[in-house]
C-alpha cells in the first residue's frame, strides 16, 4: 500500500545501498576529506572525490537525480527525495554520486534544452562524472532576485555571440574539472521585460574570462568549488551555442529552478536530522551543573521542538516533490515556493540550537555545524530570498478570492 | 494512484457532500445559531442544533468519526480527516453530524471497552443523537496533566461503587441531552502508580452530583454546552458500570486519547484555514493609508507563513492519522504527540495574525475569530500540555541514542 | 543623585502610600468587585468603587496623571510612571484614584483646549470624580487607524453644529456617571486631508444618541464600563461645544494620544508584573510528574526571559516619559510609537506564559489572567494598531540617511 | 540634569572627540586593515594598528575602559559605556584605543589582585599599549559553562608551580606583543568545590607552552588575533606568580567578569546599530521589482524592531553598568547577566535581518555583517551560554516568593 510518502521498493532498496555506502565510505572518511581540503594548496582538486565516484559508480549510486530521462535512474522527485536527503547529511557527499548543484540542474537542462551536439559534447562527459559546470546568473550590480534586473549583454555577431558582464557567486568555477559555463544575459534588452534574456553554454577555457575572487560565506571560501567573483570581457561563442532561442532565458530558467530549488530543501533536511542527532548524542555526555545536559528542559524541548519542524518540512518537501511528479514544476510553483521558505529557515533554527548545545566547539571546525549553518543561511537567498517566494504564496493565496 | 494523502473516492464523495450540506446549511444558519444562544435564557437548548442534526443524518452525513465498528461510516482516521477539518471551520457543526467531543472520544469508549448492556442503554442512543455524555477526570486540586496526580475515589461498597471528588472543566454537561458521564478515579491508591485508577458510568441524574459553576474561558462560558466544575458526594452506581475492571483507568485513557487529540488537531486545522480565508477577504476590501491591507509586505507575509503552517500542520496531521490506522494508536504515540503540539500552537498563530487584520473587530462578536483564538488556546491544555507533550517527544527522540 | 530613573523622593513617598492603599483596599476586595459586577444587573454601577474612591481621594492618592496643570498632582510624566504601572496591576485600580481613561485623556484636552466655561461645566466634576466621560472616534466603516478614513459629520446649522454618524467601541458609555463625550468627525470634507477633522462636546443626555450594542473583547463585554457601538442622528449641540476651531481635530488627537499611548503602555508592565509574580507563585506550589513546576527548565527559562523582556520595556517606557517631559510630547513622537509597540506584546508574551503555568485553569474567572490577556492584545490596537506603529518608526529611521 | 541616561559632560566631550577620531581614522583605513590582515602571512602584525594606537594615544582616547583606578580615564561603567558602544562598531578598533578584551579585563585583574611587582612588570607595559596578554580557562574536555568542571592543574613544587592542562579558544594568543597569560586551574581538588581553583600568571615564552591550532568561529579564525587550542606541560613558574593566593581563582573570576559581559554587550549594542545603519542605507540604493526595498513593508518593519530591540537592550545595559557603579559589580550581577542574554541575542537578530537585506552579500567579505554575526553569535556562549545565565535570572527571580 502507497498511501502517505512511505517508499516504493526501489527507493527503499536505494536507500539501504546508499545508506550502506555512506557508513562504509563517505562518514569514515570525512576526516581525510578535510584534511586534504585543508592541507597544501587550497584550491587543488580533492583526490579522495575520485576514489568515491569510482566506488559510488561501481554501486549503482550514481546520477539518481535525473528524472523522465533514459539517462539517470529514472527515478521520480518523490523517489529522489530521501536518497537526496541521505546524501545531505555530509556536505561533500552529494558530488561522489555526481548529484551534485550546480551540475545536476545543468544536466537536466542539457537534457531538456540542449542539441544533439551540446549533449554529446557536454551532458555525455557530465553524467559521465568526468566533467563539471557552473550557472553564470547573479550579478553585484543589481538586486538579482528580480532576475529582469539583469544587465549582462549576449551580443549576436555574424556567426557568433559576444558576451559581456560582471557576475557573482558564480559556484563551482573553482574544480579543476568546471570546463562548461551555462550563461545568463540579455539579448534583447528593448523586448518584453521577461524575453529580453537568453542562455547561452560558454566553454571555460574560451578566452575572456577572469576570476576575479572567491566570495566568501560567513569565513568560508568552499574550496576548492568556490564561489566566484568573474568578469567576461568580449567572450565569444559560436552561436550555436545558444539555448533554445533568442529570449528565452526565463523559461529555461523556470524549468530548471524547481528540481534545484527541491532538492536543496531535501538536503537541508538531511543536514537538520544530522544536527539533531549530534545534539542529541552531545547533550547525552555532556555534563553541567551535576547533570547531563539532557536531562536540563530547555534542551529536550528543542530537540521535541526539532523533530516536529523537521518531520514537517521534510512531508512538505514530500508533498511538492509529488505534486511536481503529476502536475509538473510549473503547476507545482507554489508548492516549491513554500518548501524553499520552510526548509532552509527550519535548518537554520535546528542547526542554531544543535551548536547552543555543543557550546562554543559548535561554532569551530570541530563539529560540522557552523558550516551547515553558512550552508542553510545562504540557502535562504538561493534562487531568491525568502521574501520574494513569501510576497508570490501570499498573493496566490490572496488570488483564490478575487 | 493513492501516494501522498489525496482523497480517495469514499473521502472525496463524502466531503463534496458535506461541502455541500455545510454551504446549505450551516454557513448561512450561524447567525441563528448565535441568535438562539444568545437571546433568553443562554443555557437552554438550541433548537437549531436538532433541524440540523436530522438533516445531516437524512444525508448520510453522521457518525463519521468512528473507525473499525459496525457503527459509524467505517472510515479510516486518515478517510475521517479532511470531514473532521471541514467540520472544525464553524464551532458548532460537528455536533451537527454527531462527530462532537467529548461524545465520540464516549461513543469509542463504549463500543471498545463497555458491556452489551453498556453499549444498549448508552451507546445506542448517542450513535442516534438522542443522547450526550461527559468525560470527567481534571480536577482543581492537582496538575492534572500528570493524570496520576488524580485525587477523587471510586471505592467499592457490595454491588456498588461509592464516588466522591472535586471535578472541574467538564465539558458538555450543560447540555440537555447529557445522560450519561465517565468518570476517572481511583479504585485503589495503593496499586502501582498505573492501576491506581479506574473509569466508571454514571448516570447523569444520580444523586449526589452538584454543578458548582461553569468555568469560562477567556470570558466564553460556552453556554448551553458549558465547561463544568462539579461536586460528586457518595455517588452511588452498580458495580457494573465499571468499565473494563479496577485499575485499568490508564489503559482505556490511552486507548481514548489518541482520537480525541487528533480530531481536536484535525478541526484546528480547519479553523486556521477559515481564518486565513477571512484574512484574505478582509485585507482586499479594507483601505488604509491610500491601499487596500492586501497590498502591505507585511500582511502579505503573514499570509504567505499562515499557509506554509496550515499545509504543514496538515500533512502532519495525516501523516499521525496514517499511522494510527496502520500500526495503532500506541505506536503512533509520538506522532499524535508532535501533532497534539503543532496544530494549536499553529492555529493561535494564524488566528491572531487574521485578527490582527480585522483591527479591534477581529476581538469581537461580530467575527467568529476571539472565540476560535480561545479554543485554539484551550486545546494546548486539552489533553496534556504542550510542555507534557513535547518533554516525551524530546525523551523518545533522546532514546534512539542510547 | 538622579543618574538612571530611580524614584525621587515625591515619586517614592506617593509610590510607597500608593502601595499601601493597595494593600489595605484594593487587592483585599479585587473578589467583592468581581462579585458585586456579576451578580444582578452586570450593568449596573459598583458601590464599592465609590467607597474607594473616597478613601484614594482622602489619601492624597488622586488625579496623580496630569503634567503641568494646577489640578492634579503635578507630576511629570517620568514622576507618575511608576504610579500608573502599580495602578495597572488591578485592572479596576486606575478608576479608584481618578486615573482611568478615557477619562485622564479627555480631562487633559478639556484642561488644554477647553474654553472656562467648558472647564466649570465639565473638568471641574470630572477632576471631584462626580462625571465620568467618552472618546468618540473609531468607526465600523473604515479602518480607523488612518483617522483620515473617519466618515461622521459634524455641520455647522446657525448657532449649532449637528452631528451623524456610527461609531464603535466606545468605552465607557456604560458607566452611569458617563455625562460628557468628545467625539470626532468631519467638519469640511474638502479641506486638505489633515483639516477635515473637528472635536466637539457632546452631552450624554443629547437627543439622537443611541447605543446600539455593547462589543466584547474575546468574551469580555467590561460590564457596566463597556465598548459600545453607537448611533448619532441629528446630534445638535450649540456651536460653542466645539474645540479649539474646526480642522484643528487631529491637533488635538495629536495632543491627547501621547499621553493615552504612555499611560496604556504603564499599566501593561504592572499588568505583566502581576502575571509574572502569579506564575513563580504558581510553580513554586504546583506538583507534576514528582517535582515542582519551579524545578522544571523550560518554566524557568520563561521567568527569566519575562523578566528581561519587562525590565526592558519598563525601561523604554520610562525614557519616553523623560523625553516627553523634557522635549514635549511631539518631539517624543518616535519613542512613543516604540513602547507603543513594544510594551503590550511584551505583556501578552509574558502572560500567555503565565497561563501556561496555571493550566487550563489560567484561562478561566479563578485568575486575572486571561482577562489582562484580552486587555493587553486589545492595546495592540488602541491608538492604532502595531503595524501603524512600526511603520512610522521605520520610515523615521529610514529619514536618517537621505 | 542628568535623570536619565543622558551623557554628562566627561562623556559627550570623550565622545564627541571619539567619533571625530573614528571618521578621521578607523572608517576610512578598515579597506586597509583587511588587506594587511589577508595579505601575506595571515598570522603577521598589522601596522595600520600601531600606527592607529598611536595616534589614540595622543588624541587621549587611550585606556577608558578602566574605573576606579589612578590608571585610565577614571570613567564609571556608565560614562564608559558610549564610548564602548562606539568603538565596537568597528571590529578592530576596540585594540587601537587599548580598550580590547582580554586585555581589559586582564589588566583590570592585574590593577586590582596582582602585586606590586605584578603591576611593574605587566600591567604598566599593557597599559602603555606595548604588551598584550590572553586569559586561559576554557577546556575542550569538559562544560566550561559550570567553571567547577574545569581540570588543569596547578601544583606547586618548592619555590614553583607546575601547570598541566589542555585548554581551548584562548584568544589573543596568535598576537605578536603577547607575553603574559592569566590561566585558571586547580590547586586542590579536594577542597570545598569553590575553593578548588586558583589563577596563575605565566609567561608567554615560559617552557611547556604550545599552541595546536586556532579554532574557528564560522570559518573565521580572527588571524593574527586567534582563539587557539593549547597544550601546557609542566609549564613552571615562580610561586608569587600565583593571584591573591590559592582557591581564590573563583573569586577572581567573579571580580572580572562582571565587566567583561557589560563591554561585551555594549560593543554588541554598537555592532547592532551598524547593521541597522547599514540595512537602511542598502535598502534605499537597492530596486526589486520596480521600487527600492525601503518601500516594502516587511523591510519597514524590520527597521523599525531593530530600532526598539537596539534601543531596550541600551538601555538596559547602561541601567546595569549604573548598578555595577552604585552597588558594586557582585549586587549588580541579575541585571549583568540579563543583558549578558539580552544584548548578542539582540545583536544576532538584527545583523540576520540586516544581513537578509544585503542579499547573499550579506554574507561575504564585501559587508562587515557576516563577521559580526559570527561574534555576537559567540558571545552567546563567551562567558556563559545563555541557558546558564536565563537560569540563574530565573532561579533569583523565584527567590523573591520564597
């Protein structure tokens, strides 16, 4: 029986692989992750990623993202959402099941908006786990949580485009295997306010582009993927290149937010259920005033208080997920739009009470806490801030009596 | 396909009935209702209240509530769900369909743990409407959210028990039709601190029982169904109208429990969502400051936050419901827990933000929302405090650690 | 030394006696007030305030509210503070030592604008405690928290001016010694938007008044002060009633609700006080699950946070008194808007806890709880609502940086 | 006159002449401090600090932080507290007035328990601005926040005592002008548990020190300041380096914290104020959706709490530091542990919205917010965790009703 969101057989055999794989290989290993990210060059690539791929690959556990494709594991988002979930749990886990943002929403628009050529160039050696990416959107100048604030210039000339513009937060720019960029600009800055942008693929190496920095999250750079501050003077391409047509920048867009907006709630629930419980193990030991934190109220009333944010976030995730199954991502926009505020705003406040418990070592490099708070933060401005996805739920809802 | 918690036919069918029934007749009779409440003597029967029960039966809308019995419409507390929230939209409806607490947490009592001549002479004639009951077991004396605390005394004397006690917050005796009480206390107060108590029928018209005063709530009396503080001197009844034997007080407590607390959670979820449906309408015709309500940031929030916490209350509810049908009520302990928590703390919320809409009227007779804001407050007592509840999801979760 | 707000010695002697009277006259009968409003007719006039009055008044302990008049007891806003919060914490106290409103705000206009002949007819038995009065503004029709929205008339005829309209919430009207009301409405609807707006006297005993019905606050109708809804048809009061001349209506709103805000915002810090002191009482005696509810964390983490959120409003409060006593209460504006906010939802915070803590019984007649509930979240909107408030707040710190 | 809060005289001009410096010196070079500080060797000294130092020196903005005492402006808690408030505005300016923690509470120990030798040698140079020092107690092993779970020993061994410990987030120790630590241990295990500490003075260069890593706070590791994980192995030193004699370590503590909290907070109270300034200048540059977010009323709202919430926690930390002045820091110790909860939970609030303001920058390097929340974050825990202090104002506020 499939009432409620208990899974299916094949998310639950999934889920018991993955979770395997993560006790026999990803927890053991976060330790050495560290180390090698910390030590030497910052910014070299991490050689222990490329052991898990292979391991992960050789599992079966690779590219579970992808749904209504023959690539991928044709598994549907209500399927995807708990093996996604597990896999945010550890915050570099993700990329050893090649599930990991920004690459899997440019695989997917490849999938839906890309040429035979784009894919057999591009998406092939992406699914592959041999070559990464990044989304080029964000910009200093102006407020991009309007994304028609976008100034960013995609020029036609002859047989190529010329590009232009300063962008930030440009993530992932940074790995030694980004050689893809998926570009956001105007081409048309004199037609319609919402079929003035397109998109275009601009290869790494194409000359033109700098690096100006990495943009850092509370103190964190997330080397080596990084964040980037990058500048594109004069970048040519092919026109070829170009996504789906002239000023159609905003429907890609649109197709490609809901799966990344969801599977960043999936993961920050996994990243909450992970601070509950090392809060919960913490307060176990932990001894003030002659008794275990534990047995202090305040304390076991956020964890009963964090169990109840977290059960609901994630059958609010469930819910959308499967409304994005049978209606599709456009018709299930407020849903996502709810999940997007609730679940990064429950992670911020579970993992906030998990580091209160742990004491001033929660805000160190000792637990994983304060950088899951940096994560969950930032998450309540990816693909816009809370307040832009709050003003468009409440007027939907506000519509329903007109 | 039945994933997630979409209605199936039998729900679907009788909800569009009920929809129907209630824009019929209830909707436009509640200014009547409060009429008739009001107007003379406020603790006499409202005679509206019978037209509307023997249309609702005539409609087949009638004993929804009660799961697993011959009596009743059969349906699953998941099928019971949305009728129950659907119901909880106007105060006084569910006694319409005789789906009103404390008779249906009495009726299931009955139909699992009476005796045939218990089920004959009581609960025969409240499945038909004809009769009411009381549930008696808060007492002033004690912190009653610690049942064991109880104080009053069921004490056998030959065929009889003897029963005596200071009783408060005994809902429903105000009413005409209440015949019959169940009544908590203690048969033995030297047993293990689990079997000191028992639950025994008592006739409403035994002698020795005094109504002290009704209690209100936030200046609500509740009239004519009254929330009770009472005297019970030597109350005698037969030995027989004890349920289930001595010391079993406990058992049939939890057994009742569940149910009640989640169709208590189930009708906040419906008088959140008509809050949130007057917000809205009364934000678009209100004009301040040169603008309707509805186009000020904050309300627009406010509305946008009111419907993330309803859906999620929402599937939460479902969620425990599912459970209880799957696995039982004392599985799914926890999950009627973090629901009992949830949903009125939810409901007090978005009540107070759509009264805050309503300006100084939102606190009056004139909008059904002071009144609703009570109950919601009410029910974070009902059945435990919130500060019960939430330490013994706290604990549970702390067990997994262990 | 002053440094700080600590009482100086006028403060401290009349704070100390006033404490005292309360001690030996108000909180003993807090029970026989409460009796002689419920028994008989609820409307009627309670004997025993009249008994007290007297008593207050030969105390010295009398009209302590008006600043920089010959009447009163000459006190600063700063000096009188501390008098109305100890007032505050019984909810009929202010009116034993003349200090009630709407009384204080209609006294303080007749003293600043009224004409002599004004002052013998009305001040002078309203300051003797023999009169009683109304504030006449707020409207069904539209949202009066944008005063420009008031619709009533008030038209100059020969040597009179007639008055019509609908106004609610009026408080006060109740009361038998209610013989004079100030009420607002339009004298010029052409006149530029902040000139429409006139105050006129209006004798209780005027043909064409006509209380329609008494609003309740939650279940609370105040009997026998009340919050009445009212008809006004063909109200005709010679012309001299007027106030200062008409479109002067919002100068005097101006003038008067500084004062009122402050006032209100006392008394809600006694009223938060008391509550705060009713739940340690409570906790310390109240027993479950085997050990004291003062032993429980979470209760006393609510302690604390009461008592900084109180010390903190307290203070706030107090240097928005200063300021008004030392730069005028326009000046003051900004930091009467803020305790205007801050003060009630800190009150209904810290009593919905202490509610909390004497369970369901915390929201019956047993406690003053619930009662100073409904009082306090009604403050959120007397004298505009908290968003009005908030947002003049914001845009004058926003006015900084232009 | 001086009711109030209002500046004297001392205080407006210390002021007025601190604010001119801080335009002229510190705003303009804090561009410049973050380059010297991320260029090069992270863990180098800053010379834009000695050059700044300097120049306070000169300009007699220079130890204000100390009362009572020959040494320093001879300004009381109150006087101090604007001035504090005001350098904490900017990071790294607190150091360039020698008003830095731990430095001011290490000298404040130094001026009141340390001998005439200790002050020669140590105290003279700091507050000539020519030696810095850190304070060593936290330990990684157990919950620093009940100070009697604390480990290191202390032990003395002829004319010395050898100092063994591990201990954590010693800040400070990353300093180049670093000489001379404070460190708490215990002498006697076995005495009465307050008596078992003692606090020591060992030098810097002294043998048996080492410094394993510096923590992180948010990925910030305030280079070259540090909070550092250290080890001490038979660490000896002369026994009349030994404070006020042993078991006196917890007296000695009580004594400094005190002030500690009090200029943790104010500097809280002017990090709060920069964000708000900072969040209102944003939202007047920045346009979403066709008008500046300063016109959308959520942000107004913001704004406007921030304003109340800053302004209630000033006051309430200028209304302690008046108590530690009049009554001594130990009868002040209810109100210093309020604000020690109120203040960063203030600050952290209002920096999340400033930060929610700013966008995703608002979490980078390009605004100081991010930082700053990663303090007042810490300070949450520095000193206590709040829980420790919420119980404490709780447990003290039950006492009254004993």
């Amino acid at each position: 029986m499939t009432i409620g969101f208990e899974h299916n057989e094949k998310t639950a055999d999934l889920l018991a692989r993955l979770r395997a794989f993560m006790a026999e290989h990803i927890y053991p290993n976060e330790k050495l992750y560290y180390q090698q990210k910390t030590e030497g060059d910052r910014w070299a690539h991490i050689p222990l990623v490329d052991e898990l791929k292979a391991k992960a690959k050789a599992a079966g556990l690779w590219n579970l993202f992808l749904p209504e494709s023959r690539h991928g594991a044709g598994l549907t988002n209500l399927e995807y959402a708990p093996l996604c979930e597990e896999m945010g749990r550890v915050h570099f886990s993700p990329q050893v099941f090649n599930c990991q943002a920004p690459d899997t929403g440019n695989m997917e628009t490849l999938e839906r908006f890309g040429t035979e050529e784009h894919k057999a160039r591009w998406l092939e050696p992406m699914l592959d786990g041999k070559m990464r990416s990044s989304f080029v959107m964000t910009e200093p100048a102006v407020a991009s949580s309007d994304a028609t604030n976008i100034q960013s210039s995609i020029v036609r000339d002859g047989d190529e485009y010329v590009i232009n513009g300063r962008k930030w937060w440009i993530s992932g720019i940074g790995e030694r295997d980004c050689q893809i960029l998926i570009f956001m600009g105007k081409t048309d800055p004199t037609a319609e306010k919402h079929k003035q942008q397109s998109m275009i693929l601009i290869p790494r190496d194409t000359p033109g582009i700098t690096v100006v920095r990495p943009m850092t999250l509370f103190g964190y750079d997330d080397a080596p993927h990084g964040h980037m501050e990058m500048i594109f003077e004069n970048v040519r391409v092919p026109a070829s290149n170009l996504l789906l047509g002239e000023g159609r920048g905003f429907e890609i867009a649109q197709a490609r937010l809901g799966p990344g907006r969801i599977h960043h709630c999936m993961r920050q629930i996994g990243m909450a259920e992970r601070a509950l419980e090392a809060m919960c193990r913490r307060v176990k030991e932990r001894v003030a005033f002659g008794k275990p934190l534990a047995e202090q109220g305040v304390i076991v009333e956020r964890i009963a208080n964090s169990r109840i944010m977290i059960d609901q976030a994630r059958l609010l995730t469930l819910h959308a997920a499967h409304k994005m199954d049978t209606v599709g991502n456009k018709a299930a926009k407020a849903e996502i739009g709810m999940i997007k505020v609730a679940a990064p705003n429950m992670a911020c406040q579970v993992i906030d009470w998990a580091i209160q418990a742990h004491g001033a070592a929660g805000l160190s490099q000792d637990f994983f806490l304060a950088e899951y708070y940096a994560h969950a933060r930032k998450i309540r401005f990816a693909d816009g801030p809370d307040e832009v996805h709050r003003h468009q739920i409440g007027r939907s809802e506000l519509a329903k009596y007109s």
